[in-house]
C-alpha cells in the first residue's frame, strides 16, 4: 500500500527520473511534471499529498 502520492516537478529529466526512483522504492505513487503547466494539471488530477518542486522553472513564475 502506498505512503502517499508525491508529485514532482522538475524541468531536467534525470532529475525527475531518480527522485521517482528513489521515492518509489519507498512506496510512495508517483506522478512526474516537467513544467508548471503540467504540474498544475497533475495536481488537480492526482490530489498529491507531497510536492517536490523545482523553485527554477521555465516558462512560469509565481
């Protein structure tokens, strides 16, 4: 059973690709965003408990 569902937002793939790892080995359900946009489209979706966010992201501020 998973801990909680954990979003992470991250614009560089290898980044995004071993925090999912790391963070599914703990049984946490992963969704991954590359950009704001996404990030926001995976939170009304998904209903995350935890977010990982990258505070430098393209193409969005606030």
């Amino acid at each position: 059973m998973a801990k909680g569902k954990m979003l992470i937002v991250d614009d560089q793939m290898g980044i995004r690709m071993l925090l999912a790892e790391v963070f599914r080995d703990e049984d946490f359900e992963i969704f991954t965003a590359k950009n704001g946009e996404e990030a926001i489209e995976h939170a009304y979706k998904s209903r995350p408990d935890i977010v990982l966010l990258d505070m430098k992201l393209p193409g969005m501020s606030g």
